[in-house]
C-alpha cells in the first residue's frame, strides 16, 4: 500500500512520502498563482482551478486568497461560493454538496496528529529528511450549508443539509441536517424552521 492509499485510508502515513510532497507543491503553487490573480482575469482564475479543483460544479464561486493541500482530495457541488480565505487541508477527502456557503476565513482540517509527543515528534530518515507520523479523517458538509465567517471544522465530521454553522465555531462533532449550531465546540442551539423566513415581502 502507497502512503497515498494510506493516507486516503485514513491510516498512519509518512508525510515525507516523495509523492505526496510534490502533490502538495504543485497544490500549494497553484493556490499561490490563484492568489495572485485579479477577480476580472476570470479566464486566468479558471484555468488556476481547472487543474487545483477538478473536482469543481458548475456555477462555484471562490473569491480567494485559498490555501488548498492537495486540491484534487476535495469535491465542491454546484453553486457554492468561499469567501475570502478558504484553507482546505484535505489529507483526506472533503466533499461539498450543492448551495454551500463559506464566510470568510474558514478552514477545513481533516489531518489528526497524535496525542503523545512521543508518538507525534519529529523524526529523521537516514539521509537527514524530516517527517513526522499522522493521519486523517474525511469531512463531509452536505447540501445547503452555510459555514459563517472563522470556522474550524476538524476531521471525521459530517454536517447535515441545509445547517448554519455560527461565526468563531470550531466543528468536532456530526452536528444534524437542518440545525443551527454555534460555539466552542460547536453545538446545536436549535432547528432551522419556516419561522426564520425573512424573505416573504420580497419574494
């Protein structure tokens, strides 16, 4: 087994695997050059996320600046938009669904490192490269999300459709479809009904 398949597995891999580091180089290039682009060199930007994000729907908006791992590790559904700042460590796979919102600043971290230092510590191979052990756990946000400004959502978490995630909350548990849930660590404070409509004289 490749340290790839390990670490998509969610089991103990090297980080130092030549692999995976020059995937993460050309991610971490690719996030650079999206981030250096202007919001009208729309042809430019899409041809930056084509080969970062192929796993993109259509009508997905990210505003950038982004920091992305991997890229190819997360799917985005159709009709999402990030807003400023989206970092996605996606060591293990992150799958959005459709109509997703991000406020700013929002980070998606599926990597764990262990709780003892012992185990967690720097290590060094015989030719002097550095690599410390880890692994991950998959994200899921479902459809319909809204993740206001400075979320944390940590590995292994699923959030259900059409969810708010309150702004500053740190995610590290499932938190259920149709909720809105806030706080450090996140929790649910209630469900999300036709009472909050605010849209009526409107539309």
């Amino acid at each position: 087994m490749t340290e790839k398949e390990k670490m998509l597995q969610g089991k103990i891999y090297d980080t130092s695997d030549k692999e995976l580091a020059g995937m993460r180089l050309r991610a971490h290039k690719l996030s650079k050059a999206y981030n250096d682009t202007f919001e009208d060199e729309e042809e430019k930007r899409i041809g930056i996320l084509n080969e970062l994000l192929p796993n993109r729907g259509k009508d997905t908006y990210i505003q950038g600046p982004i920091q992305f791992d991997y890229g190819e590790f997360t799917t985005f559904g159709e009709r999402c938009y990030a807003n400023f700042n989206l970092t996605v460590l996606d060591c293990c796979h992150v799958t959005i669904g459709n109509d997703v919102f991000f406020g700013p600043n929002c980070t998606l971290a599926t990597p764990i490192h262990p709780l003892l230092n012992e185990e967690r510590k720097l290590r060094y191979k015989e030719d002097g490269t550095a690599y410390d052990y880890e692994y991950a756990k998959p994200i899921v946000i479902e459809d319909g999300c809204w993740l206001a400004a400075n979320v944390i959502v940590c590995g292994g978490v699923t959030i259900g459709k059409n969810s708010v995630i309150g702004a500053g909350s740190v995610v590290t548990r499932d938190i259920p479809e149709g909720c809105l849930a806030v706080g450090n660590p996140c929790r649910v404070v209630r469900e999300i009904t036709d009472k909050d409509a605010v849209l009526r004289e409107i539309i």
